[in-house]
C-alpha cells in the first residue's frame, strides 16, 4: 500500500468524524460445532486443501467457512448461500426465490422496514455494491462487503444477515411495495435479449426445468403472490442445512467462527425438509433447430452439444482431464479468432465448455457473421472444428496453450497474498454451488504441471478431446435473423447435418521475438528528478527529450506492476463539431499492429507472459494501459513506445470493428437504455461529436485510410507522461522508460485549441427520443450543468456528496416507495481534463406513463435541497459510504496511479491529492445545501424521454 499517504488518509478521515477501527479481540468457538466429516468442502476430494479456510458446521446444519484476509485492510466480506433458486420453485411459484431476496432486504425480524439499509449506510456500505444478493437457477446469495469493521459493526451486521435468512418480514404491506420492484426489474430488461433468452433455453434445455424456470418470473405468478405463499416458499427452502456462511476478512478467524455460532446457531427449520427437486437431464427426441427474428440483434447462429451433468466430485483427475478439453478448445478458438482477423466470413467465433446450473454439461458455439450469410460462416466454423478433430494439432499448438495457462497460473501464484477477501469469498460461493472445491493457487499449478508430466497434452490426447467435447445426449442450434424466413428451421438442421470435411483451415504462427521489433533511438539522460509529493514516496522524472515519468515502487500488491502511458490531448485534440474516425481507436488502433507484427504475431508473443495491450481515451489525453510484473516491464514499456513511433495500419482491425458496430447497431434502438447510452452524452453536450456513439452513416463512411490519416497525427504529437506503479525496482524502470519512450524523437505540440463543450439551453418540455422495444419501457433524464477542470478539484468532491444524497432520496421515493423503477441512479460528472462540460444527472427506467412524475420527484427533491439543510445523519449516510470507497481502494496503486495521472504536468493535481481526505470530510449541512442553491437552478436544467415508437407485438 502507500503507506504514508494512505496512513495520512486514515488519521485525517478518523479525526475528521470517521469512526475509529477498534481492535478485535479474539474469541473462542464452541468446538461442539464441528462433525467427524468436516472440512465439508473436500468430501471425496483429494485436492489439497486450502488451509487458510477454516470449515465447520453448525449442529443444526449450518456450514461455514472463515478466513484471514487483509486486502482491502479493515475489510470483512460475508457471503450467506441459500441452496435454493428458481429451479427449486413450483409453476405458481415462479420467480418467488428472487421476490424473497427482495423481501429479505426490505426488512427482518431485527430490523424495521428500510432500516438495514440505513444502518449499514453508517458504518460505510455503498447500498447495490457493498451490500446485495444474487438469485439463480440454484441459488440465493446475500452479499456484505463490510468496510473498517469494527466489532460492534460487524456484529450488528452478522445479526441482521441472519434475521434477514430466520425471519424476513413478509405481510401484505411489504409484498405490496416490493412487488413493483421486482416487477419493474423485469420489465427493464431488453425485450429482443429477452426473447433470445427464453428461445435459447426453450432449445438448449428441452425437457428440463431449467428451459423455463428464469429467476426473474412472470407477472401472472408475481401478481398472484400472497404473503402465504411466499411465506411457504421461505418456509420450505430457508432451512439451516441449505445455508452457507462464508466469511473472508481482516478479523481472527475465531472471531468470525464465533459470530456465525453466536448468530446461526439458533437456527431451526419450519416443518419437515424436502428434497431437492429432480432438474432433468438432456434427452433426445425434442426439436434440434429453431430460429427467430429480431432486426434488433446482431445475425447470430449458436450452436449446443449438451450431455448430463457429472460433477460429482472434485478431484484431481477430474481437474486434469478438463484442462485437456479446455486445451482443445482453447485452440479451436484461437484458429476461429486468426481466420476472423484475416478477413473471415465471420466477426467473431467461439466454443466454451461449461457445467449448467447443475442441469448440463454443455459445449457452446456461437457465431456473429460478417453480413446476414449465417449459414456459410456456421459452415465454415464447423468445418474448423471438424479439422481438429480429425487432424492432430501440431506440438507447438499445444504447448503454447499450455505456456499462456502456466504463465497465468503462476501470476495467481504471485498476486495470491494480495487477492481481495471478497474475491476469495464468491469464489468459495461458486465451488459450493457447483459442487467443486478451491485449492491454493499453487496446489492448482502443481495439477497442471503433473498432467503435462504424466504426457497428458499430446497431439493424440488433444485431438481426442477435440472429438469429446463435441458429442454428447442432444446437438441443438438456433439462429436469429433480421428477416422472417418460413424455410429457416429448415435451413439450420440442414446446416447442422451438412458435410464439412476440408472446409476449414489452418493458419501457422512461427515464433515471435521481441527483437522482432524496430529498434528504437538512443536512451534519453534523467534532467531531473524529485518527490511528487513532500513526504509522499511517488517519484516525478523528467527526461531529456521531455517525456516525464512518474514512478511508485510499491511490493504490497505482490507481482503486479501497472503501466499507463498517457500521450498527446485526448478528446481536447479532436474537433467537436464533425464526425471523426474517434469511436474506432479502442477496438482498432492496438490490433492494427506494431512494427512488422500484426495481432497475431503480438498475441504470440505477449501471451506466455505477463503483458497487457489496451487503448483509452480520456478527455485530456490518450493512454496504452497495461498490467504487468517486474521481469516483463522492460518488453511492456517497448512495446507501447514502438507503437507510437512505429504504428502498423493493417486494414483488417478497422473492417472488423465496423462490421461489428454495423451489425448491432439496430439494437441501439431496441430499448431506452440503449438510446441513453447512443444519444445522452451527445445531447447534453448540445451535439458535441466527440461523445455518445456516432451514427450509422459515420460508421459506414469510416475506411482504413480515413482511420490512418484521423489517428496517425495523433499517436505522433502532444506530450507523454509514463506512469509505473506498483512491484518492481525504481532504477531499472527508469533505465526502461529512458531506453523506451526516452528514446523517441521530441514530439510536436499540437497547437490546435481545445473545443469548448457546452451544455445545451433550458427547454420547456424534455427533447423526445424513441425506442423500437417494448411499449411498457420508457426512460427519463434530467441534468443541471455544473463544470469542469482541475481547478476546482475540491468543488468535484463535495458534488459527489450532493449526487450521493440525491440518489439516496430518489432511490427510496421512485423505487421503495412507488415502486416505479428498479435501478434510478443520479451521479455528478466533473470532467477534470476540460474547464466545462461537467452536470449533476438523474436517470430512472420508468413506464411510459410515468415521465413527468419522474420530472416532478426530481425537481421536488431539487427543490427541498435547496431549500433547507440535510439533517447530519443523511450527510453521514452519504459521506460514509464514499470515505471508505476511498479509504478501501487507497490499499492499492491504481488508486493512486488514476489519482495523479497528468499530475507532472499540472500541479492542480498534486494539490488535490492533499486535500482528498477534507475534501469529503470536512462538508457540512450547510456545504451541501450552498451547492444545491447553486448548481440545482430549475431554470438551467435540460430534460431528455425515451419512448416506445408504437406498441409492441
């Protein structure tokens, strides 16, 4: 962590009204817990057992598991799995699993109506992040991620989980308001993905529960619902030897234990316990092809091999065998991806091997074709996948696959001490409801090398298990079409059985070498070198052809390095009142190539090793971001410098990427959401083309020749500021970046000025946008312009606050309270890197019915922050939860990398780093009311509806 900085945030939030982290003080469990076939995880396993877990169960039934964990520090995650989801519900009971969870949350026999969100408000917890659930085919999982947990805290905590799982208050009054809720979370979703969902499992799943049992429900069986009902349903399945306790955090794990025997314990099950309900197996003699037509989605062929599910216990071998399948597909999919790449009949193709809700085993294929010719690029996949299975592949296939897994493993083996409790914690959740086990990263590594030493991996072994994974009970496929096709049916168990032999083939790679390269100039001199920050251990170099450094060598998060290369001006550097080739960049500029090498050739070489290749743009610059360790930093840093004075422009990259947005672009208009996320940004920055996604005439205009003359004066002008943080030696990463990036001509400044973003006017009535989905969805914004630039850093803060305690409001008044919408959000935009631009936005999916009460409980929310003060409480409930959002990610160097990026260059920067911790916590009642006054103006607000375009079918 960064210690002294980080130290300072915690004295600075502790004395600034944040409660202190108490020690806690370790106690001892009843060991009558325990049972003779504990560690319950490992029955019939013969995996190594991950010791830092700690397992027991309770006498009635109970099972836990407790760990030691310090990352983020102070942190305690707690999971609680109900072993029953929606494959356990009964016709009249469908989506009662999910409505329970609602329900749970709501309120419990500890808490009244509301009041848990409230109370875990005050000790820290983000409401839909840190604290949620889940609800599956198999499961229920309430999830708590509990920040600086003191014991009070997390005892309070564990006490109101288990309430939540005993005694859920369930009368007509809660059913009554939460019912809307969930209602309304189904209706949110995007009818056409929705029909191809139902139509998927109605096919993949033939004569199982799980083609027709999705966790969200119907109306008819939600409306029908009765507090009996749902009561029975708790009854029935909430039962103490169908929970799980699971938790990982900076506490003693006897502490833990103990909490979990303090609050579980009493535990007792209501009425005799039934049997889990039979889930089907795949069989044969249901329809093998269907089809649909939504214009909507992308042209899409899927296709499943489905066989029973097997996973009965986790062994070693078992594992093994899995990495020869995966080994199979794994290569499959690299050749789909090369023939795509090369200019293929298809975007994209690919296989995966899973295990379905307890119901499956299933082998997946889908493909996305370049156009409508479904048929031929569903040929040509299978064709590829026929090759591998009558052909060996070649050692050299193998043994890269099998390099890229150990190099992946043995990074898990390096980061394992710094791996997040809560990650820890959801991946025990998930072996418990697959019925696998977790074992040490390097116990999993160890397995791996076993079977490659047992000659597990040869060209006979893979190509058998290339044969394997595509036969099974049942081989179904499924098309969607943008045009009604009578013969389609047809066409797609035609397609299925057609003879494929010789259609597919095979694109060798030869070794890659980093030497491959272009060389690069002579290294530049250090002109200067200095703290960032007095008594801040980030460094600031400067180097003599004007590329500035700034470095944090930190070993806390053990193996990881991170590398952002921000260069030139970003959204500032490019023209804001004509359409450009921008929205290309991310998927095409790092494909396009570097040097000599294309994608594939950099895959070869960067895929055994630690090396990250991405693409960003921000509003003041440009940036390759990577993720790394120690021994590749110097190749990471090559690479991204060799890309900028050695672009390659393949026009292949630039094809596929317009081909993709192409084929999905009628989806942008088959929900509200999805014409949000085309329109909003773009119209509330009054047609400033440098945001919200272009048209589908700009997309078409683009051609690789236009790509290259819009991104090539990019990559070569403006300045550079390398940022390396993380576990690796300050000497050698300055030797690096002045043997990489120091070695690059001294760049041009680019001398055209930033185009000013202006929010658009006050309008009387809401600018109307339609949709093409549902004729029950609809979307409202409202926003008020605030500002922009580093300047004002401390203005951006305590806007959050605002945004915080406005959506706190709109959250309990739209969806507690009227049940309107399901997920409203309201968030403050401040864009740092420009002097304008910035807004306070409320959003909410509401019924079409609905618009201008959405409108009235916004302003009327406005109008009352206005008004008068918030109390305290509301303010600590707000500025609680985004301190220890601060105080959790400071434990890491992303945190502190995103935080002082630019900062070489403006010195507003390193300023605000010194106030972060006052920023948020020195606000008052008051503070926030003198924003509200000046920012929540109604006669500056703009207000934006989507509708549906005519009622749906």
């Amino acid at each position: 962590m960064l210690r002294s900085l980080r130290t300072a945030l915690l004295a600075s939030f502790a004395v600034l009204s944040l409660n202190p982290v108490l020690p806690v003080v370790a106690q001892t469990a009843p060991r009558q817990v325990q049972i003779a076939d504990d560690p319950w995880l490992y029955k019939g396993s013969d995996l190594v057992h991950d010791a830092e877990w700690k397992f027991g169960r309770l006498s009635n039934g109970v099972r836990y598991a407790v760990r030691k964990n310090g990352v983020p520090p102070g942190q305690v995650a707690v999971r609680v799995r109900i072993d029953a989801g929606s494959l356990m519900e009964q016709e009249s009971e469908r989506g009662f699993a999910h409505l329970l969870e609602h329900l749970s949350f709501r309120g419990s026999v500890h808490v009244p109506d509301g009041d848990s969100k409230r109370i875990w408000q005050r000790l820290g917890v983000t409401f839909g992040s840190d604290s949620n659930a889940s609800t599956t085919f198999t499961q229920t999982v309430y999830k708590l991620d509990l920040p600086m947990a003191t014991p009070a805290g997390l005892d309070e905590s564990m006490k109101i989980l288990a309430g939540m799982m005993t005694g859920p208050i369930i009368n007509a009054t809660s059913l009554n308001a939460e019912r809307p809720v969930v209602m309304a979370e189904g209706r949110e979703q995007p009818g056409p993905q929705k029909r191809l969902q139902d139509q998927m499992l109605d096919l993949m799943f033939a004569g199982q529960l799980l083609s027709d049992r999705e966790p969200i429900g119907t109306p008819e069986t939600l409306t029908a619902a009765t507090p009996a009902s749902v009561q029975s349903f708790h009854d029935r399945w909430y039962r103490p030897e169908r929970a799980t306790v699971i938790i990982s955090g900076d506490v003693d794990p006897a502490v833990l234990e103990a909490m979990v025997v303090k609050h579980f314990s009493a535990w007792k099950g209501v009425g005799p316990a039934p049997k889990s309900p039979d889930f089907g197996k795949p069989e044969t003699g249901h329809p093998i092809a269907a089809s649909l037509v939504e214009p909507a989605l992308q042209p899409v062929a899927m296709m499943a091999i489905v066989r029973p599910w097997t996973v009965f216990s986790d062994t070693v071998i078992f594992n093994q065998k899995r990495m020869v399948d995966m080994v199979a597909i794994r290569i499959i999919n690299r050749r789909l991806e090369s023939r795509a790449r090369s200019g293929g009949p298809f975007i994209a193709a690919g296989a995966d091997l899973s295990d379905i809700a307890r119901s499956a085993n299933i082998t997946t294929v889908q493909v996305l074709p370049s156009g409508d010719d479904w048929e031929g690029s569903l040929r040509e996949v299978r064709g590829m996948i026929a090759d591998a299975a009558a052909t060996p592949p070649t050692q050299a296939e193998i043994d890269r696959e099998l390099a890229e897994i150990g190099a992946s493993m043995q990074q898990r083996i390096n980061t394992a001490p710094v791996e997040a409790g809560a990650k820890l914690a959801d991946d025990l959740v998930e072996a418990v409801d697959i019925n696998e086990t977790v074992t040490t990263p390097q116990a999993s590594y160890d397995i791996l090398k076993q079977a490659i030493a047992a000659k597990m991996f040869t060209p006979a072994t893979v190509q058998t298990a290339s044969k394997r994974v595509f036969e099974g009970t049942a081989v179904r496929a499924l098309v969607n079409t943008r045009t009604p096709d009578p013969q389609a049916v047809t066409k797609v168990t035609a397609a299925l059985q057609a003879n494929v032999t010789g259609v597919g083939k095979r694109k060798a790679i030869g070794t890659v070498n980093i030497n491959q390269l272009p060389k690069l100039g002579k290294p530049a001199t250090v002109t200067s070198r200095e703290p960032l920050l007095q008594g801040v251990d980030i460094e600031k170099v400067v180097l003599s052809n004007g590329v500035r450094l700034l470095m944090r060598p930190d070993a806390s998060e053990t193996g990881k390095v991170y590398v952002n290369v921000r260069f030139g001006r970003g959204l500032n550097a490019v023209p804001a009142d004509r359409a450009t080739p921008l929205w290309a960049g991310e998927p095409a500029l790092m494909a396009s190539g570097i040097g000599k090498l294309g994608q594939e050739e950099l895959d070869a070489l960067t895929g055994n090793r630690q090396i990250g290749l991405n693409f960003d743009i921000s509003e003041d610059a440009f940036a390759f971001t990577g993720q790394t360790n120690k021994a590749d930093l110097a190749d990471q840093l090559r690479l991204f410098a060799t890309k900028l004075a050695y672009p390659t422009w393949d026009p292949n990259p630039v094809l596929r990427a317009k081909a993709a947005m192409l084929s999905g672009y009628a989806g942008l208009s088959a929900s509200p959401d999805g014409v949000l996320g085309r329109d909003l940004e773009r119209l509330s920055r009054s047609g400033d083309q440098r945001f919200g996604l272009p048209t589908r005439e700009v997309i078409g205009a683009t051609t690789p020749e236009s790509f290259r003359a819009f991104w090539e004066p990019l990559l070569a002008t403006g300045p550079i500021e390398v940022e390396v943080f993380g576990d690796m030696e300050a000497e050698a990463t300055v030797q690096a970046v002045a043997a990489t990036f120091g070695a690059l001509k001294p760049r041009a400044a680019a001398g055209v000025p930033a185009a000013p973003v202006v929010f658009p006017a006050h309008v009387a009535a809401p600018v109307v946008r339609t949709h093409t989905g549902k004729s029950d969805q609809a979307a409202a914004a409202i926003a008020w312009p605030t500002g922009g630039g580093t300047a004002e850093i401390t203005e951006s803060r305590r806007l959050d606050l605002l945004a915080a305690v406005f959506r706190d409001r709109l959250i309990d008044q739209l969806r507690s309270q009227a049940g309107v919408s399901y997920s409203p959000n309201v968030a403050s935009q401040w864009p740092l890197g420009m002097t304008a631009g910035g807004k306070l936005i409320a959003l909410g999916m509401v019924p079409p019915d609905k618009t201008d009460f959405f409108f009235k409980l916004s302003r009327d929310i406005a109008a009352d922050l206005v008004a008068k003060p918030i109390d305290a409480d509301e303010l600590e409930r707000a500025v609680a939860p985004l301190k220890q959002q601060i105080l959790r990610a400071s434990s890491g160097n992303m945190f502190w990398m995103r935080l002082v990026a630019g900062g070489s260059y403006d010195p507003a920067i390193v300023q605000g780093v010194q106030t972060l911790a006052q920023d948020y916590s020195r606000v008052t009642p008051a503070d926030i009311q003198a924003l509200a006054v000046k920012y929540l103006r109604p006669e500056k607000d703009w207000t934006m509806i989507v509708v549906p375009e005519k009622a749906e079918k």
